[in-house]
C-alpha cells in the first residue's frame, strides 16, 4: 500500500529541480505510461530509466545514490511517493496533481524533461504514448496554456535562423537565457537534432522492415511461378 503523501505545497512555491531531479520526475511519468506492469518503479529501474541511451538529452550516467538523494529532494517536494512491497521499495510520480495541470499537459512537460527543447511537432510525436494528440494545434494550445501559468513552466524559443518552427522548453530547473539557447543553435551546427534523430531511426527501422517483407514475397511468388531472382549486384 502508498504511503499517504503530506499535501503538496502550491506549484507557484516550488524550487527549481536540478537536472536529475527533473530526469527522474520525466522517467517516473513516462515510464507509468509505457510499462505500467513494473510501475511503481524501484531504485534499480529508476537509475536505469535515467540513464538510458535513447530518447534522452542529455544521455546521463547517474549512479544510484546520485537517483536516490534526487528521489529525496522529489519527495520533500511532494512531487515524488514512495510505496513498498514484501521486497522492495518502490516510488511514483505526483506532478499532475503538485502542478495542478492536466495529463495531456503533463506529457508534454514531460518530454520536455527528458528530451530537451523541441517544436510542437515533435513534442506530439514523442508524447505519443503518453498521449494522443489529434494535431499540432492542440500540443500548442496546451504549451500556451503552460507558458501562461504563474510562474509558467514552459517557454517558446525565438525562432532560429534556418527553422521553420519555434521550440519550446521547460522552466522546472529555473529561468533559461533564452537569448543563449537561440545563439546556441545559430552556430551552423548542422547536426540533426536528438528528436529528429531518434525519429529518423525509427523510421529508418520501420522500412527495413517493409523492405525485408517485400522481399520474401517476391521471393514466394517467384518459386510458385517457377523463376529465379538473381541476387543484387554490389
């Protein structure tokens, strides 16, 4: 059974998050969304989620006293619970409810924590299983809605040069030099950004796919029709 959690201080009160706290806050939502049969998360799972390779900026290598003093600061917070078993303790998020924001809200600041700043595009394509947004439109309205909050939790980057929408971040780690992360990306880095690359991945995985299947049906028709298929040429 959860223990009763103290009631959560007002979301206009709260500290900024340090950079782990916000990535174990980001873990805990996602996580209770995508693998719901092993939430609430223990410290092994949480360290793991925190450290993963893929659908993170930035890829972090926290240890498990480092997840563990950050869950701590989470709870006195109210933003994070901890429940126990027969065998281990667990821990779940509260950021809905210490926010005081719906959960469509609450996944799109969630992919914020873990991925950094993105357009709305792809905020509605990351947040996919956490929710289904029927457009762009729809993810900016709740941005707008986050970003006009006292304080606002999130904010719309200007639009970089090159761009041809705006990106939005969160503000749970504090105020942002907006001006900074704008030049940042007005460099001529031409890298893809981490969004746009796990997406490319996945899409690239997805007509591997199609591909293979495409070429075992050739494959089946040509042996009941009595052909053969020379192999390709290098």
């Amino acid at each position: 059974m959860n223990a009763t959690p103290d009631a959560p201080p007002p979301s206009s009160s709260l500290r900024p998050l340090t950079p782990l706290e916000a990535r174990v806050l980001g873990v805990l939502v996602e996580k209770q969304h995508t693998v719901p049969d092993t939430y609430p998360l223990s410290l092994n799972a949480l360290t793991a989620g925190c450290n993963q390779k893929t659908a993170r900026a930035p890829v972090m290598s926290a240890t498990e006293s480092d997840v563990q003093t950050a869950v701590d600061g989470l709870k006195r917070l109210s933003l994070v619970m901890e429940g126990s078993s027969s065998r281990v303790t667990r821990f779940e998020h509260n950021m809905t409810r210490v926010l005081g924001i719906p959960s469509q809200a609450g996944a799109l600041l969630t992919i914020m924590l873990l991925r950094g700043a993105q357009t709305a595009a792809e905020l509605r394509m990351n947040a996919s299983r956490l929710h289904g947004f029927a457009d762009n439109s729809s993810v900016e309205a709740f941005l707008d809605e986050l970003a006009a909050r006292t304080p606002p939790l999130v904010v719309r980057l200007p639009r970089a040069a090159g761009e041809r929408e705006n990106r939005w971040v969160h503000l749970m780690c504090g105020d942002v030099d907006v001006d900074e992360l704008a030049a940042a990306r007005d460099t001529g880095d031409d890298s893809v950004p981490f969004a746009e690359l796990d997406a490319l991945r996945a899409e690239q995985k997805r007509l591997a796919g199609e591909v293979t299947r495409l070429c075992a049906l050739v494959e089946r028709m040509a042996a009941e029709l009595g052909m053969s298929i020379d192999p390709p040429q290098d």
